[in-house]
C-alpha cells in the first residue's frame, strides 16, 4: 500500500473532467438557491391539489403513496383517497426510454432532484407516458418523495397541441398587427429614458408578454447594463443601475458567433430582481439589433401567470428586439448629434468670447505698457501724473469688461431671480437719479412717465440694472439738446417699461445683434463700453418671464421696450 509521502504527484485532471466539475459545481450552487422553493413546493399541498399536474407524495422508506392530488387520481383512474397506501412501484412503470435528453438530475445537500420521461400504470393496467419531477425530500423525521408528474400520452399533446395551434396562427397575425402599432407609436418618443419604459410596457400591455427585462450592451466593460424592466407584481421597474459580467455566459458565445442569442429555454431558473432563483418557467431571450450590431438583450418570462408559451412567442420577441434595437439606437444617435452640436456651438461662443477678451484687453495693456516705459525715464512731475493717470484710466478700463463679464457669467449661471413685490415707479426712480447731473450737464431732458402704484414681482436689485443700463445707454447716445424719456405702460396682463431717446438710433442691420454678448455697433466709440450691457439686461428680463424688443430710426432715436407679465 503506498504511504501518503511515498505517493506520486497527482496526476493533472483531464481538461474535459475539470470542466465537468465545473459544471457541477455551477449547479450545486445554482440549487443550493433553489432550496427554499423545493421546501416550498414540498409543503405546499393545497398549491398541488388546484394544480393541472399530478401530484403525489410518497413516504421513502415504506415507498407508499401518502398524500395525491386529483389531477393524478383522474389520470390513473383512482380515486383520491384509494391511491393513499398504494406502493408507487404499482403505480409507475418505469423509466421510459425516450427523450433521454430530457433527464436531468440535480443533488443539493443529499436531497435529490430528477426529471425524466416515465411510464405510470393506469387502473385499468395501460401505461401512460408521462414526465417526472421528482424531488426527493432528506428530513429530520423522516425522508419523502414529491412527484410531479406531467401527462405526456399522445391524447395529451395532441390535445395540448391542438389547443396551441387553436389560434395561434390568428394571433400572431394580430400580434404582428399591434407590433406595426406600437412601433409607429414608439418612433414618436424622443426621450431615451421615456422610450426604454415604454417598450417594456407595451410588450406587456400590447404583445401579452408576462414579465419583459431589457439589458443594454456595454462592450468596453463586457456588461450588460438594465434598463427597465418589470417586477415580480408586474409592475414597471427601473433596472439602470443594475449590470452584469457577461464573460461567462452565453452572450459571450453569441458575441464570439458560437450561439444564436435568441433562445428559448422551457425549464429554466427566473430570476427575481436580486438576481435569486425564485422559479423555473419559460423563458426567452432575444437579441435587441441595429441591422447587424447587436445592441442588448429583450428578455421575456411567464414567472407571474405561468402560461405556457405560444409557439409564436420566441418568433414575436426578436421581432420587438429589432424593433428596440433600431429605435433605442437610433435615439442615442440623435441624443449624440445633439451633443456634439451643442458643443460645437458652446466652443464657438467660447472662442468669440476669448478673442473678443483678447483684442479688448489688447490696447489697454499696450497703453500701460508704453506708459509705464516712459515713466521710468522720465524725471518731470508733471509728465509722470499725466501718465500715471493714463494707467490709472487703462485700469480703470480694463475693470469695467472684466465687472461686466463677471456680472454676465454670474446672471447667465443663477438665472433664478429672488423676486418681490416691486414699485415699478419707485425703481425707475430710483435708476434714472445717477444720471440726472450727466444728463443736465450734456443739455438732456431727462423724464419719467406712467402711472404710480403699478407692482409686479421681481427681483429689485437685478431689475434696477437693467433699467439703469438702458437709461445710460439713451443718455449717452444722445446728442445734447435731445430727451430721453422713461415711460411705465400698463397691459392687461403685462406692463412695459419703454426707454425712449431722440438719440443717434441704431441701423436696421444692427438691430438684432445690439443684444449679443461683446457686441458694439461703433467699435472705436464704444470702446470705453464692455458690449456686455444689453446682453445683461435681456439675462435679467428673460429670468423674470419677460421679453425686451427694441425699435429704432436711425438719426431720429430708439425705443427699447421691456415687457413684464403681471403677476
Ligand atoms: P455696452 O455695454 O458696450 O454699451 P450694450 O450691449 O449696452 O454695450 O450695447 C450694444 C451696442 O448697442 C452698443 O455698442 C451701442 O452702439 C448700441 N446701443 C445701445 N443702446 C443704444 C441706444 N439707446 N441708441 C443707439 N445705440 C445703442
């Protein structure tokens, strides 16, 4: 006998044993899940007895029936009660040799799991093909067999046959007629969210689909990405979040072109949606495509109202998964478009904004550059405040765009104004006082109109600078002699602060532009200006639900008219 140190090296396992244990390993583990459901079924007698199955339980140790249901007593022309005591050798024949693919045998914790294709014995002495789902049931007192036994004589499948071709030709032609339907319908959704959900519901609500789980295909991570599905109680449920490695399961194969990825399993483990085991049905499993790319998965069960599966079914869903693939990808192509579009736009706007930054910083730094360099050789106090005041008026400029793109960035970055109640005539008041002394200096009448009392909800602090910025921009395109006027109109539900110059105006071609960011009609008049001003001022009303237009006669004056819905 060979002691342990005297043993040879284990020789290595042969591959195609290893991977059998694997296999076997996978399954034990698979049915140690299933445990609760096996206890389930195992004491759930009165389950049994509605059941359409046979059901029967047999003590192990006398091997005699103690409990059927009348499913299996009509099928073996008993009575119920008659087959209890009966030893299930009288009642079953023997294993059937047909289908042997259909056996299968699972042991979890000694209790034992087989399917299999058997013979059981009529009362009459015929025998019946039937199919076995025996489980046999290891406890502490005592260890029992649970048979579910499935009629599979000919006068059975035909009638089970006959009862699916019925009308399964009738509705998959109508199925095929609302799949035309909802697809019309689904193109119409142009939210990718809005569209997953509602592929779901409609497989279910318009296809007859029990329970539909769609999985988006991420290749880079080798996942399988939820979308929306449905729950155990049917209802709609948000899957987003949830992923899975497909690395080891068939998708893999499918993406390896090994399998077809549609398929259709008759006994397989449902899932609940912690990924447990809490059945096993039908289920099918159809690939979701745009032409030949293969984009997720649709997958259908019958875990909620166990119908068996038409023959139409499988057939039906790849369909829909075509149907999904094309639009979900079709939905995210456009979703891109719409990015990129969007930043192409915003790195043009950005672009505009630093070049316009560029070339009105550009002459304020060259004045204080030259005149810092002549300060520095210069020993005349008179010529060093002359320039000393260039580069304080340099600075000075170069603070105004850099307050007024600080102010534009914040407006455009919280546009929700903090709005109360408003004195409409108080606050244009209260604007125009700067510029009274610059108006009498510059011979400018400056007048306010309109009746008092009119309130509306705003914010005060931002809607006083935008009536101040239109008053100084009437002030100050106004030649001396003329008049800017502030006028306050009351509409039915709205009212209008006009702004009214007898002012230089503003060529019909500039119009439309005066509101852009940087933008200035004269550039060598307006280079003091930050060309921010009126776009601030359409910021501030469009916050407040409000619209600003202006009309203008070039040589005779302009009108900007700000418009505020009443509240
Ligand atoms: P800025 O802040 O530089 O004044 P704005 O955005 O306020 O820039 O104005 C943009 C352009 O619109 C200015 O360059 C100016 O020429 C023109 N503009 C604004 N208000 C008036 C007005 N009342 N009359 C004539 N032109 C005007």
């Amino acid at each position: 006998m060979l002691t342990e140190d005297s043993q040879p090296d284990s020789p290595p396992i042969p591959e195609p044993i290893e991977r059998r244990l694997r296999e076997l390993e996978w399954i034990a583990a698979d049915y140690a899940r299933l445990k609760p459901i096996i206890e389930r079924t195992a004491h759930g007698g009165a389950l049994e007895q509605s059941s359409d199955f046979g059901a029967l339980y047999v003590d192990l140790i006398t091997g005699r029936v103690i409990d059927a249901n009348r499913a299996i007593a009509d099928l073996l022309g008993w009575g119920q009660a008659e087959l209890i005591g009966q030893p299930i050798e009288s009642l079953e024949e023997s294993a059937a040799e047909a289908e042997p693919e259909a056996s299968r045998r699972y042991v979890e914790n000694g209790n034992e799991i087989r399917i299999y294709p058997a013979l059981f014995r009529h009362r009459d002495g015929h025998t019946i093909p039937v199919r076995v789902n025996c489980r046999q049931l290891n406890k502490p007192d005592g260890a029992l067999r649970y048979y579910q036994i499935e009629d599979r004589s000919l006068p059975s499948l035909l009638r089970e046959a006959l009862r699916q071709r019925d009308d399964v030709d009738f509705q998959f032609a109508s199925r095929l007629k609302v799949l035309n339907e909802i697809t019309i319908a689904l193109s119409r959704i142009d939210d990718f969210d809005d569209l997953c959900r509602a592929i779901v519901q409609a497989g279910i609500e318009n296809l007859g689909f029990d329970r539909i789980g769609m999985w988006f295909h991420d290749p880079e991570r080798a996942l399988m990405v939820g979308s929306f599905g449905t729950d155990e109680t049917g209802h709609l449920r948000d899957e987003r979040g949830e992923s899975w490695r497909y690395e080891d399961t068939y998708i893999m194969e499918y993406l390896q072109g090994k399998v077809e990825a549609a398929y259709t399993l008759y006994d397989a483990p449902l899932y609940d949606h912690h990924h447990q085991v809490i059945e096993h049905g039908w289920h099918i499993a159809a690939p979701m495509l745009d032409g030949e790319r293969f984009v997720g998965m649709l997958m259908a069960d019958n875990y909620r109202h166990k119908h068996p599966m038409k023959n139409f079914e499988p057939e039906l869903l790849r369909l829909y998964g075509i149907v999904a693939g094309q639009l979900t990808a079709l939905l995210r192509a456009r979703e891109r478009a719409f990015v990129n579009r969007l930043d192409h736009a915003r790195t043009q706007v950005i672009g505009q904004f630093v070049a316009a930054i560029g070339h009105d910083f550009r002459t304020p730094l060259a004045v204080i550059n030259t005149r810092a360099y002549l300060l520095a050789r210069s020993d005349d106090p008179a010529q060093r405040r002359t320039l000393m005041e260039d580069v304080q008026a340099q600075v000075q400029q170069i603070n105004t765009i850099l307050t007024a793109m600080l102010e534009f960035v914040a407006i455009q970055s919280d546009l929700e104004p903090r709005p109360e109640a408003v004195d409409l005539a108080e606050l244009v008041e209260q604007a125009a006082q700067p510029y009274r002394a610059l108006c009498a200096e510059n011979d400018l009448r400056l007048t306010l109109e309109g009746e008092p009392g009119l309130i509306v909800q705003a914010d005060p602090e931002r809607l006083l600078r935008a009536v101040s910025e239109l008053i100084q921009n009437a002030c100050e395109h106004t030649p001396p002699g003329g008049q800017v006027r502030v006028s306050l109109v009351r509409h039915d539900s709205a009212v209008g602060i006009h702004v009214t110059d007898t002012g230089i105006g503003i060529a019909p071609d500039q119009v439309d532009r005066i509101f852009q960011p940087l933008y200035r009609v004269d550039q060598a008049r307006t280079e003091r200006r930050s060309g921010l001003g009126l776009a601030i001022v359409r910021s501030i009303v469009e916050a407040h639900h409000g619209q600003i237009a202006v009309t203008s006669t070039p040589g005779s004056g302009s009108t900007f008219a700000i418009r505020l819905p009443l509240r």
